[in-house]
C-alpha cells in the first residue's frame, strides 16, 4: 500500500523549520508495512495545496498530511481540502464543544479564531486530538483516504497513535523486513564491492547503504510472502553481509559506535583514560554522550598546548623538541601518560594537526597520530585524513574509539604498529 | 523567480534520516530571494525519479536537487537524469582524473564504483567537489535549470556556495535583505516580546525566530523597492533589534558562540583552561572546533570520575565527600584547580547530572553547578536545565562558554554568585 507524506507551511518550504514530522511519520508508517512514495512541502497558499491534493490523490492511497490546521489566517488546509472535494466547510458541533470546554478549563472565553477550528469539510470523519485543540479529520478523495493532522509534533503524534493507526494498519499486508547494520572503518565503495556479489546472487535482496560520516549503514531488505517469511530471510542475510564485512561491523540500527566501545569495555570490566590534542574533547563527549558511561571512563586530558602535554601527562620536553608533538613519539607518550594518571587499564590518545592552518610539506594538514597503551604494551598508528577541520576531528575520533573497541574485543588492530615496530620503522 | 528543492533517497523517504539538507537550501535560496515553492523527496527510484524530474520542471525556474550521487548502485540520479533528457551517461575525464588523484592520495586504486561518479549526463555542466568525490552537475529541461548536488551535508553545502550562488543569484532581481542575528541566555518568548512592538511599528519588518538549541536565532527581514535599499533598511532594523536584545546577541548568522568566546578571549589576550565533569568534554569539543583555538585554549581536565578530580584538579577528598560532586564547592574547586594546572587567565568548570539516572530529591537530573575562575575571584552558578540528557549538556556547555564570554567582555555575569556570596548563602 503506497502513502505520501504531505506537509503544508511556509515556515518549511522557507526553511525556518526542519521537517522532523516528515521523517517521523514515515518511519511509523514503513513500520505498519506501508511504501511512502514521496514527502511533498507546499506553502500555506490554498491554491498550491488544492491543486497539490489533487495530485497527491490520484498517485497513492493514503495521504498523511501536516500543517495548516491551526487558528489563525494562514492556517488553510481545511478549506483547501473542502475545495478539492467540492463541499462546503461546516462546524462540527462535537468539535466546537470540546473546544470552548478547553478554553472554559483555561479560564478564558472561546475566540472566534478558536471556533474556526471546529470547521471542517462536510463528510469528514473527525479525528480527537486528545492533546491540543485543533482536532484532526479524515476525508476521501477518488480511491485515497487522506488524514489531516496539526503540525505541533506532539498533538500530530498523538492523533496518528490514537486514530491513524487503526484505521491504517488492517489495511496492509506485510512482504518486507529490513536490518540496519552499521559499520565503521571501509568507505561505502569498498563496502559496496565485498557485497556486489552477494547482492547480485539474490534477487530477493536489496542492500542500501547510508554514509553517516564516518560510519556507513548498510541496509538489508528482503521480500517474502508474509512479514514473518521476510524477517526470517533478512535476518539470514544480514549474517551473510556481517560475513563478509566482518568486525567492521559494531551494531544494529540503534547502536552508536560510542556505546559499542563501551560495551566492549564493560564486557572486559575495563576502565579507560583519554587523551586528546586537536580534538579537543571530542572523544570524551562521544564517550560521555551515553548514559552509564561514568562505570568505564575515569577521565580525559585534553592538552592543546605543548606546557599541558607535560604537566598533565607527563609528556618529556625532550620529545616535544626531538619529534614534535604530531609524532609517534608523543602519540606513545600521551597514551602512557593517560594511563599512568588514571590508573586504568587502557587509554588512547590522538595528536595531529586538524587544519586549516599548523600543516608543513612534513605534517601536511590531517596528519594524525593515535596511540594505545595497554598494560605491558602501546600500539600506535598514522593516519592522513581528509576533509575539512570538522571531517578530520570526527574521522581521527572514530579511529580512536576503535582502537579501543578491537583491544576490547581482542580484535586485530587495523593498520597499527606496537611501540617496539615503531622504533624499528624510525631507524630505518 | 520560483525555486523547488528535491531530495532524492530511500532513506529520506523511509524516515531514516531527516531532511536538513532541505531546509539548509531553502533558507539560501530564500536568502539570494527566489521563492521556494515545495520541498519534494523520492526514493531511489529510476522510473519515479525520470517522472519527478519532468514534473518539477514544468512548475519552476531552478531546481536544486540533492542525494543519489554516489558510487554505490543504488545511486541513480545521473542515470535517471540522463532518461529525462533523452541523452546518454558519458564518463567526464576531468572529473574521473580527480576522482583517481583522491584515490591515490590515499594510497588506494581508484575502484569501479569510485569511477562511477564520473559518469554524467552528456552536456552536463560540472559543479566540482571541493571537500568531497562526487562533483555535482547542472542540466537544463525546457526552461528549467536543475543543479544536482551529492545528498553529504558539507559537499552539498559547499558545492552550494561555489558554484550556485553564482549561478542563481545574477538571474534574480532582490526586493528583499536578511539580517541574523544570533542570541543565547534568553527563552525565545522573551525575544519574541521584546521585539513585539518594534514589529508592529515597521510595516516592512518581519521578524521570524528559529529555536537552534539552546541558541535562538533572530531573522530581520526588510522589503524595499530594490536589493540596496532592503539591506540598508535591514541593517537599521537589526540595529534596533541589538538594541532591545543588548548583550544577548553574540553575534550574526556565520558566527558561533564558541568563536565569539574565542574573539572575545583574544582581545584580552587570556588564555582559558577548562574542567568538564557532566559535560565530559563537550565544551572542549565546541572550543576547539574554531580553528587557531589553540592561540587561547592551554588546556580540559575531563574529571568524569570522583578520583580524577582529585588527582587532576586538587579538589580535596573532604569537599566530595561534605558537599558531593555535584556541589559549588565542588565546581569552585574544579575551577580553580584547573586555572592553577594551566597558569591560565581564567577556567570554567562544569559538574552536574546529566541524567537519565542518578538525580535524587535533593539534586534532580538536570541539576549543574558551573564555576569561572579569574585571578582574584571564583564566580559560581547553579542552573536546573530541563529536558534529555543530550539537551542538559548541549545548555550547560553554552552557560559555561557564556560566563567566559561574559567576564571577557566586561559583560554583567548573570544569575551568578561570587565564591564568597556562595560561603553566605550556604550559611542562610
């Protein structure tokens, strides 16, 4: 069953607000089983939404729309929709009640632009908003049933939950499942290339992949008979695409990379320490942005400037002057230090040079070190990001966090040399 | 001159991802005066995208139309472009030349799908890719010129600014000019109120408001007969809009409040030292996302643990143990330990909770203490910022950059105590 999500408001289509409704209700309805073929914004101009009603009508079979329904002068949408149909706007009587009781539960008197509200298409099925004034309604126009809903999220959802739901859902036939799983560490073309094959061999399969900078998602969609036959088929080959994508994945749809981390850390009862250069804290508020992060992070030093990378890590002078603080050197140093100040049982650190200024043809912009120390032993790695001073913090964080998930997990490290191979690659 | 935005991807229209891109053009194109008729979004679709294309065409002078322009196979906007034109794909040389070097640059073979993304509708104008691989393209489909541009944020959003403005902005004749101005610390009703009469009084003023949490952004719009005679009337306005908002605006619309700080550190030539606990370096992370940052920032202690603010900060045993963490002892401490670390001019701290566990009757999730520390004298304030846990730390970040800014600037702190009021109102 197809559906259109139709927003009205000039604040949109002005881009003064984010359309978050749109994104809302799709996800609602793919979730009942329903394919929403398009979102579609027009301003509050009644005859840009009579003309767009029209359109919308003939191209699917359900129409959730937003917006317009509110009391004042700009809110069209009913009127609109009574053209359309060729009616006439009536108040509804029921509607017109529970809203002077609303005004009478506030202390004030029903306004004129408050009974406007209770206007509505003639025919039309009135949708209780059990949250706010302006009710929502449902009309049908051809073959298509379109529902009205206000544009303040909160009554917009409460309509859809209590009302559209069940009016909708009976309707559908569920064929389709899908798995997101997310990954980190191959760039989507690479990503792409280890599933061609496993694309192309299975017609019932369909893979999408979502660069969410720097992680890339890969969706999993399969078709079967019913939704049951479908979710067993995605399922089986989402193990299929983590065969061949491996430890680069870390999770499913509401995973973040920050809470994987932290889970592995608290798979090993491990406590970890920070320290961060050019990204400044960046690592720690990814690390902190999850709820219960307090049981595995003891602390961050962010140390910007050389002084700090000595009095709060301890980093020698003699390092700072001999290989710069954007060296392997200190990246071991920094890492060392963390540890040894938290007393925990790893830290990584990250020093490099995030651009747009502080590059040379030695440390171009985007060079940056990492390092982790273990107990008994400090791994470090060189990377050269690109990007903007923003891509080449997150990126260089990313990296960080990972090298703390595969110690974690006891993964192989990628790409990353023990201290000892280090010294061995300087003096040759 | 009418404008349509289109956004292509499946994951838009699913609801996996919601449309800022959408909104971020709109607001540019406004800007540069065309009118923005509708917002439209398709999934990948070939034979929907081949129709889309045809449709809005026919109803607008430019369109600009983002996502579907990477290498993977279910990008398929060049293609379907091509159908609409009734021309082939034809591989650019020059773009599959720079598409190879960014390979290189990285020390990898440029892959199949990477060189995908050369392959563009024959005649196509090509809008390079500063920041990224995919180039944008231009076409035009009767009168219509469509721009099509990568769906990743910061490609689009700079392919936007170096290639179409340009583009646009000579075919447009302006009535119109915007002025924003950027405030934080006040609710935007209040805004709103202060503003009120200044609005009904200038018919040729519209004022709208945009709540960027927990910033809010103020637009003046003047009309005038011509470009010049709006902007001036505009910059008068913002002018007696700064009036009314005083020292609430930091700053106009490519300002950021962590780059106001910073100016504002520069023109005293301090140098800052930061102590984060519940925010566990996200202010560190806003500080540092301005490059030459380093020129002010020595140095965070992210003390997320009990012990690390002791053994980073010198706050003594006895104050976590009498008062708690979350104390103004406690953030005072913090403050003051971190200027001392540092031997910087001035440090703020942060200690509160964030939620959603760990809030109590006496300090309930929401609850921060922030401490600014200058030579002489330790400022303390208490704040009870509501909403989730992301919501309280992105508030609490900006208070603390807010006291910096404030004590930079000679600016009346507000709603804040001296260290020593603090001692006598702990003993009321």
């Amino acid at each position: 069953m197809k559906a259109v999500v139709l927003s009205i408001g000039t604040e949109l289509t002005r881009g003064e607000l984010v359309n978050t409704n749109a994104t809302w209700l799709s996800e609602q309805l793919v979730e009942l089983g329903l394919e929403v073929t398009e979102h579609w914004t027009l301003p509050d101009d009644g005859p840009a939404i009579v003309a767009g009603l029209r359109r919308v009508a003939s191209v699917c079979d359900v129409v959730i729309c937003t917006g317009g329904l509110g009391p004042t002068s700009d809110d069209l949408t009913a009127a609109s929709v009574a053209e359309s149909l060729g009616v006439s706007l009536a108040t509804d009587r029921a509607t017109l009640e529970a809203i002077r009781r609303r005004y009478e539960a506030r202390g004030r008197t029903m306004t004129e632009a408050g009974a406007r509200m209770a206007e509505l298409p003639e025919g039309a099925t009135v949708l209780p908003n059990p949250v706010g004034a302006a009710p929502g309604f449902a009309v049908t126009l051809g073959e298509c049933e379109l529902c009205f809903l206000p544009g303040v999220p909160h009554e917009m959802q409460a309509i859809f939950r209590e009302s559209i739901v069940a009016r909708v859902a009976p309707r559908v036939r569920r064929t389709t499942h899908q798995v997101h799983l997310r990954t980190f560490g191959l760039p989507e073309s690479e990503v792409a290339a280890r599933l061609k094959e496993l694309e192309e061999s299975n017609d019932d399969l369909v893979v999408g992949y979502r660069a969410s900078f720097p992680e890339v998602e890969v969706k999993v969609l399969a078709r079967a008979i019913d939704g049951s036959s479908a979710e067993a088929r995605a399922r089986e080959l989402a193990r299929q695409v983590r065969e061949r994508l491996g430890d680069f994945v870390f999770g499913e749809r509401e995973d973040s990379f920050a809470r994987a981390v932290g889970e592995a850390l608290r798979g090993r009862g491990w406590k970890l320490a920070l320290a961060e250069s050019c990204t400044g804290g960046l690592v720690g508020q990814l690390v902190t942005a999850v709820a219960g992060s307090s049981d595995y992070l003891l602390l961050g030093a962010v140390t910007y400037s050389n002084a700090a990378k000595t009095s709060m890590l301890g980093v020698s002078p003699e390092i700072l002057r001999a290989h710069g603080a954007v060296s392997a050197e200190c990246a071991i140093a920094m890492a060392e230090g963390a540890r040894r100040l938290a007393g925990s049982d790893v830290a990584v650190s990250i020093t490099g040079i995030a651009g747009p200024g502080g590059g040379s043809d030695d440390k171009p912009v985007g060079t940056v070190w990492l390092a982790l120390a273990l107990h008994g032993e400090t791994w470090v790695t060189r990377h050269h990001f690109v990007g903007d001073r923003d891509a080449i913090r997150a990126h260089a964080a990313h990296v960080a966090l990972d090298l703390v998930r595969r110690a974690a997990l006891r993964l192989d490290p990628v790409d990353t040399w023990t201290s000892k191979e280090i010294e061995r690659l300087e003096r040759n």
